[in-house]
C-alpha cells in the first residue's frame, strides 16, 4: 500500500525542504500521513477548480508547486482557502506542496524552464549549497542561446511557453546570455546584472523593476507567473508515475492561468 507519506518522501527527497525559503511553507498541507493513495493530481495551484476536479475524478492527492494554506489561521468558509482545504478534508483528499524548495532544487521549477526555452550551458546563478550529490542548488539560473535580436526572442519565449502576451522592456542590447527565475523573481535583478545576463525572463514584475532594468541594460521579461513555472508540473508527473507506477497520476485538465487580457 502507498500513504501520503510514501510520496511526500519522494517528492522531499526530489526537492529538499532545506532549500525552501524561511517565510514558506512547503509539505502536507492537509490529510493523514497515513492515507493511502491510488490517484494523484497534479497542477500548479490548488484553487477551488482543481479541488473540484480531484473529488470528481476521485484522486486521495494533490501535489502541486503552490500551497493551500499560506499563513496560519482559523480555517474557516469565510476565505477562500478556508473552504477549500475544508472541500478537501471533507472529501479524504491530502494535500502536498513543493514551491520554494521545487524553485531551487536541481531539475526544478528553473533549471525546467531554462530547458524548455532551450537555453545551453545552464548553470545555478550564485549558488546557496550543493545538495547530497555536490550539485550547486540556488534560485536562478543561467544560460546561453545563439545571439538574436529580442524580438525574435519574445516571440520564442511567447511561443514556446503559450503565454497569452508578455510584458518587457528592452535594455537596448541583443539576446546571448539568458537568466530564468520562475514566478516573481524580478527583486533579484541585481544578481542578474552581476551575473553578467544581458535578459531576464520571470514574472510578477513591478514597474520599478522595468525601470531599474532599462537603466542596467537588461532586457527584463514577464512572461507571466503561470506560464513560468506551469513546465514544473510535468517534472512532477514524471517523478511520482516513475517512483509509483501503480498509480494512477495525471496533470489537472483544467488548472490554468487566471490572467486574462483584452
């Protein structure tokens, strides 16, 4: 039989709780260690859609990169996490997350998008350890594309992630030496100019973010906090399906971007 436990094991071993940031919560959000699970979903975020989705498919388990509960508090059906960690425990259905420690952890949420926008030469930008194999883990990462114009940039990055649109700012220089930072990575701006990228690509940015890039010469691109880190989930499948193939796993149907433009 597998438990909750025997997947949080795996997915901790993947990506360590040691790398997660002080202010985050990563882990069993909700259930009973003990639980034992047949099928597992997987998405980004647990919003209330995904918790429908895993009653009506009939899943023990959701893992996902974001938590269910961000700060303690009553759990009550006044908040919406309220309700929905609520729907879940009514309903015998655990719930994990990797989110900070998945963003650091070699073959995570950044070295996974690095890869998919095809970057060569990918490597941790100011490491914060190496892990139980001496691989360097940290929060950025680095790489290189053949030199092109951002404009042709964008348009691989928009492709090739299906954003709806990206915001930018050029910094005046083409497109060689690439940093990614999934979700909002743009306060580490800095350590991309000393790393000596000439673009970076993560999300959530604030406008003096755009500012302060165009002022180092940086091109400085939102690709948008979903589709930055939704790569992950695949990386997510793959490693439960791989560890457990008894279970049934799959990526939610339905989790995505809640971001609209007109």
């Amino acid at each position: 039989m597998i438990t909750v436990k025997d997947i949080l094991d795996r997915v901790q071993q993947f990506a360590p709780p040691y790398m997660q940031e002080s202010w985050d919560r990563v882990g069993l959000n909700c259930g009973r260690l003990s639980a034992p699970v047949k099928k597992v979903l997987i998405a980004l975020d647990p919003f209330t859609p995904v918790c429908k989705e895993a009653k009506e498919w009939g899943a023990d388990l959701i893992v996902t990169h974001h938590a269910l509960i961000w700060n303690a508090g009553f759990v009550t059906d006044e908040s919406v996490t309220g309700e929905n960690t609520m729907f879940l425990i009514e309903n015998g259905i655990a719930h994990i997350n990797a989110h900070t420690n998945l963003d650091c952890a070699p073959g995570g949420v950044n070295d996974t998008l690095a890869a998919v926008l095809g970057l060569d030469n990918i490597q941790v930008i100011a490491p914060k350890g190496t892990d139980d194999q001496d691989r360097p883990w940290g929060l950025l990462r680095q790489g290189t594309v053949a030199p092109q114009s951002l404009d042709a940039f964008l348009s691989h990055v928009k492709n090739t992630l299906g954003c709806n649109g990206l915001r930018y700012i050029s910094g005046g220089k083409n497109v060689e030496k690439v940093a990614v930072g999934g979700g909002g990575c743009a306060g580490a701006l800095k350590q991309v100019r000393d790393a000596g990228c000439d673009t970076f690509i993560t999300a959530d940015v604030h406008y003096n973010h755009f500012a302060d890039a165009a002022d180092w010469g940086i091109n400085l691109i939102d690709a948008g906090h979903f589709y930055t880190e939704n790569p992950v989930c695949q990386v997510l499948l793959d490693l439960i399906s791989t560890s457990f193939p008894e279970l049934e796993v799959k990526i939610s149907e339905i989790h995505t971007d809640h971001t609209k433009f007109f």
